[in-house]
C-alpha cells in the first residue's frame, strides 16, 4: 500500500500563505520604495538576527504540515517531522522524568531478577539509556553533543557558501572578496551578524536532535511522552494561530478602520458603534462562549470527522476565526484616528479639489500611508496571539486537547507545580520554545515600524 498524503484545511492555508509570501517577496524587489523599506529594515543586525530564527520557525512549521497516512495504520496521520524526530513520537515512558534521566521520576513496585518485591525508581528504557551508568552517560552525552556540533558546522558551512556564491554574483565579485567585505562591515546589511546567528541555529538545532535519539533532553511528561517532541510540535501550533488569526482580521480592521476615519458621519458613528460594544465584552467570556458552542457542534456531528487530527485541525481553524472576528478593534481604532488626520492633509484635500473620487484617494494616498501602522500592528498582534492561546488553553477553551500546543503543555503542568517533588521542566520546556518566538517577533516589529514608517525612514 503506497504512502497517501494528506492535506488539511491547515495544511492547504499554510501552502497558500507560503506562496503568497514568495509572490510578494519577487514582487516587491521589483518596486524601488518596498525595496528601499525592506533594505532598512534588514540594515539592522537584530533584524537579521530575528528573521533567522523566525525563518527556521517557519521551516518547521511547513515540515510539520506535510501530513500522510502510514503504511500501517489506516486512520493514523503523521508529518514529515514526525518523521525526522522518531523514534519520540512513537515511544512513551511509564511517567515523568527529568531531562537526561537514567530513572522515571516516580517510584514504582519492581520485581528483581531473584524474585523480591522492592519498590523503587525503574530505569528508563528509551534506547536501553536505563542500562548505563551515570559516568556512560556523561561519556554519552559529550559524544552526542560533538558529533551534532560536527553535522551543524557542516550544514552551516555548506549553506553559507551557497550564500557567499550568490553574493559574489549579485556584487559580480570572487567569493573571497566578498568574504572580506562581510567580515570587514562593508556591505549594506549586516551579514556577519546573520551567518554567525545561522552557525549558532543550526548546531543547536542537530545537537538537540542528536541527543534526542539517545536521551528525553526535557525530560517526560505525565503520560510518558517526550516533552522535548511536543515542544517542536507545537511551533506548527503557535505560528497557525498567530498568522491566520491576523489575517482574518485584517480586512475588518482595514476596512472599517479607514472607512470610518475618511467619511465620517453616520458610517464612522455605526462603525464605533460596533466596535465599541465588540471592545465592551470581555474577551475570554466571549472566546469561550464561542468555543464551548463549537464544542458542542463538533460533538453531535462527529461523523464530519473521519481522523482524531482532522477533528483537532478543524477545531483550531475555527478557533481562528473566533480570533480574528474578536481582535481587529484595537487596530481599526487607530486606523480610524490615523484616517481622521491623514483626510486633513493638504495633498489630500488638493486631490479632493481635482476631482479625484473617493476610492482612488483612499487606495493611493490614504491605504499607502497607514501600511506602516498595519505592519506593526499585524507583527504585535501575531505576538500576543501566540500568547492569547496559551492562556485559552491554560483556561481550557483553548485548541483541541489532543493538540499540540504550549498552551496545552502549560495546562497539563499547572497541577503538577504544586506537587512534591515539583515538575518543572514542561513548563520549562514550553516556556523557552515560545520566548524565542515572541521574542524575535516583537524585535522584528520594531525594525519593519522604523523601516516603513514615513516620517522616521531615512530617504
């Protein structure tokens, strides 16, 4: 039986998002003011820091939307990441363990080998590492931490020189020389800091995935599995729901925001209206009303589904347009009050006197000059969208239980804090794959708010 592939609603919008934005990247090299934007934007050495690690966030995401039924198993649906991560997402301890454990974390009644009871903590069976002794695994773990840090440096070294070569080429200059204008500080963008950002991305990321083929490098969780899987596996998670959910609410706030601002009246005093009784609700409340219906939908017509994961993708697709219908009021607010000043504006009003109709002024002189507003409100908002599922999740009104998420990690930690001895590294686990992405996300912001803002740019 050949392998099937499977494409999920989510696969699909991602497929589309990553089309749209190779589109819109060929597409603005070719106009001189996006190109202008963009080069300011990347000038500074954190933006380049930030769109590496955001670019490597993204490739896991996209890895880990190529779904396919295994040979095996009829109603099961794995990922190409699935793939590269195994044997962890097919294998589970009895319980919790530390990270790079010899022992579960719990005691447990064992039976030895000459027939006594004791009860003690059993050893970890993960590719046999409960048979080693503390000094093996010491020996262990700097052998798996070498050898990763050999298979990253490789794949660093190859990679940069595919760069260097197309540099040398757009510059029309040999490699060497390009090497020395890098590491001199003579290009416009700051290179160095992007190839050293890149080296240190890529040995961490084969270290950690070296490691994990011998040791639960965060540990287990409750049920066993491997916290260190579910962390990368809940990227996917957290890019979906910051991404879709900011471009569901783009047009409302676009839309609305500008018309309310430029005609005034009783189309500004509707608009207000409506997005100031939306604002009154309380956000959570109105969430989880609405996610606790779509419960209840999903429950009485569970025959729709015909796979666990097709029901969870469904559930969280839904949950971002719940989102997205919910979040474009504080953006359509302030292009409201941009749109009130812009409108006031003396080339503005001479269009006005020319005879130029409404919606050539708002597409060419009023939608130009708010971008830079809904740039940095679309990266800010991705941001707190990211958060805002992990505090749904914690809340339970978050994505389906048996998705991956931070927010589902946290929320099955929660309890475990209070208890003796404490399990922290979940927690741990799911709080530093999330900083990372909020994080460069909010950096990267401020350097695309300072590139495209018209009156700080510089000309």
């Amino acid at each position: 039986m050949p392998i099937k592939f499977v494409v999920l609603w989510s696969d699909a919008l991602i497929y589309v998002l990553f089309a749209a934005i190779s589109l819109f990247i060929f597409w603005a090299r070719r106009k001189y003011h996006l190109r202008n934007s963009w080069k300011q934007v990347f000038s500074k050495p954190l933006a380049m820091i930030s769109i590496v690690f955001l670019v490597v966030y993204s490739g896991i995401a996209f890895l880990d939307s190529i779904h396919f039924q295994p040979k095996t198993e009829k109603f099961a649906i794995e990922s190409v990441l699935d793939q590269i991560l195994a044997p962890l997402n097919t294998f589970y301890e009895v319980t919790y363990s530390k990270p790079f454990a010899l022992h579960s974390y719990a005691k447990d009644i064992m039976t030895l080998s000459d027939g006594s009871v004791v009860r003690d903590y059993p050893k970890l069976s993960y590719s046999d590492l409960g048979q080693i002794s503390i000094e093996e695994r010491r020996a262990h773990m700097i052998d798996r931490t070498l050898n990763g840090a050999q298979y990253g440096a490789a794949a660093w070294i190859i990679l940069s020189l595919l760069i260097f070569s197309y540099l040398s080429y757009r510059w029309k200059t040999n490699i060497f020389i390009s090497l020395k204008k890098i590491f001199c500080h003579e290009t416009e963008l700051p290179w160095l800091a992007f190839f050293i950002t890149l080296g240190i991305v890529l040995i961490s990321m084969t270290v950690s995935w070296n490691l994990s083929q011998e040791f639960h490098i965060f540990g287990t969780d409750k049920v066993g599995q491997d916290v260190f899987y579910e962390a990368v596996k809940s990227i996917r998670t957290g890019l979906i729901i910051g991404t879709l959910t900011t471009l569901l609410m783009l047009p409302f706030a676009i839309f609305l925001g500008i018309a309310a601002g430029y005609f005034g009246g009783k189309i500004d005093d509707f608009i207000q209206y409506v997005y100031t009784t939306l604002s009154s609700i309380p956000g959570v409340l109105l969430i989880a009303a609405a996610v606790l219906s779509l419960q209840i939908f999903i429950a009485n017509h569970s025959q729709w589904f015909e796979t666990l994961t097709q029901r969870a993708d469904d559930r969280l697709l839904a949950l971002c347009a719940i989102l997205g219908i919910t979040s474009w009021t504080a953006l359509c607010r302030i292009l409201r009050g941009e749109t009130l000043k812009l409108r006031e504006m003396d080339y503005i009003q001479a269009a006005r006197a020319l005879g130029v109709g409404k919606l050539r002024i708002i597409s060419r002189h009023i939608l130009p000059n708010v971008m830079h507003i809904v740039l940095i409100g679309v990266v800010l908002d991705f941001s707190s969208l990211v958060l805002a599922e992990a505090v749904l999740s914690y809340v339970g009104v978050g994505v389906d239980p048996t998705t991956l998420s931070w927010g589902n990690m946290i929320n099955a930690a929660r309890l475990e804090l209070a208890r003796e001895p404490l399990v922290w590294w979940p927690l741990l686990a799911a709080f530093i794959f999330m900083f990372i992405l909020v994080l460069f996300a909010n950096v990267f912001s401020d350097a695309v708010r300072d590139g495209f803002d018209p009156r700080i740019r510089k000309l």
